[in-house]
C-alpha cells in the first residue's frame, strides 16, 4: 500500500472495520452510560444509523472535552462526536462535519429553587455557586457570564449534577439539549427559563481536517438520515417536541 492511499482515513476505517469514536460519556442526552456499563443516547442511536452505512463497527473511546482535540491531534480517535458544539476556536485546528442538531445553554436548578432562580441576575450574586465542566463552552460560559457567583469546575457534567442534587452547588451549566432531558426525567431538577437559550450554536462531529474522504462521506450520511426522517425519530425519542 503506498504512503498517499495509507494516509486516506475512511479507506483505513473500511478496511480495519472499525471506527474509533471519541465521546464523554456523560453529556446527558448524548452520550451517557447505564449502570451495566453499556452506552445509550442520542448520538448513539444517530452512530449505529453509521455502522450501518459504513459497514463497519463503531468502537468507542472515552475523552473529555478539556482533552479533545490533543486526543484527536495524538490520533486516539477517528472521529468525535459528543454533543460538540461546532465554534471557530476548534475549527482552527479540526474540521466538522454538517450539523445533525443546535442548542445552546441553560442553568439547571433543583425544582424547588424555580420561584428563587428565574434569570441570570438572580445567580449572579455573592455566595451563589455555579457548577460546570472542565473544557469546551459550559467551562467558558460559567467563567465569562458571572461576576459576583462563583463558578465551581468538575471533571464531568454527572458528577456536577450530583452536587446540584445535593445543594453543594445551586446551579449548573448545561447544554439545553440536557438541561431539558434531565428535568424530564429527573422531578428534582429544573431548567431554568427554557426559552431563553444563551449562546447557541451547531452541533456536529469533529473530524481531522486532512480526512476530505471521510467527511465527504460523513455530510452525505447526515444528509441522508435527515432526509429519510431517521434524525426526526430520534430527536422526538430523546427531547420530545
């Protein structure tokens, strides 16, 4: 095999027979854990839409978000895709893909505290902590939006959730995406003026931007899952209307 054709991505996914996803693991909605071990969620029902037209298998690796793009530089993954807000800071040294969603961000708070949080300004006071996620755009949010509150950094959004649940902290940022599928299925939480999303943006999969191939390939998917009503299923299964 020579050096040009080793060097195209989507040939070598095709004939590992593998592509190497990398995912958080807990980003509500996208991409999350059970208690067996087993990974569910949004984009885990969009990626086995992909084993399927790829042919191959979708192995999974776990990054973070604070790590992203060394990980993708180091080659630990193909492709990432997370719930990954498309921005012009990672397109400098990655490239996306067309987007599948948008979103933007929302505080989440416990339920009980809905009379007491209806707005930013109510947070943002002294004594007021705000939970986020090392890396990526909750990290950037909580650190450029508040002045008077502090912002309390956790290695993952679950573990500031756990924390929210018991009042060590009196909101997190979130994806809307999450911050309304969690008060979904969790009565304890809220989110906080669900119509009012801050800072929205795209979301799409991050790819190396040398893989012309593989995106090429990728945008087509993504097209033809939006067109055949595959993404509209599985946005209602995971979000409601």
């Amino acid at each position: 095999m020579t050096r040009a054709r080793w060097a195209d991505r989507l040939e070598r996914v095709l004939q590992a027979g593998v592509v190497r996803v990398g995912t958080t693991i807990d980003t509500p909605v996208f991409s999350m854990q059970k208690v067996s071990g087993d990974l569910h969620g949004f984009d885990m029902d969009v990626l086995a839409t992909l084993e399927s037209a790829l042919g191959v298998r979708v192995e999974y690796v776990k990054m973070s978000f604070g790590t992203m793009i060394p990980d993708l530089l180091a080659d630990k993954f193909d492709v990432a895709m997370s719930g990954m807000g498309r921005t012009p800071e990672r397109a400098r040294v990655a490239t996306f893909s067309k987007p599948y969603m948008r979103y933007g961000k929302l505080l989440m708070i416990r339920a009980a505290d809905s009379d007491r949080f209806r707005s930013l300004t109510d947070l943002d006071n002294a004594g007021i902590k705000i939970g986020y996620n090392h890396g990526g755009l909750n990290d950037h949010f909580a650190k450029t939006r508040f002045t008077r509150a502090t912002p309390v950094g956790y290695p993952s959004n679950q573990l500031a959730t756990v924390d929210l649940l018991a009042a060590k902290i009196d909101a997190q940022v979130q994806d809307s995406t999450s911050a309304i599928y969690l008060s979904r299925t969790n009565p304890q939480l809220a989110a906080m003026d669900p119509k009012n999303v801050f800072n929205p943006v795209y979301v799409a999969m991050l790819l190396h931007r040398e893989d012309q191939t593989l995106l090429n390939f990728i945008n087509i998917w993504i097209d033809q899952i939006e067109l055949d009503g595959t993404l509209a299923e599985i946005r209602h299964k995971w979000l409601g209307d």
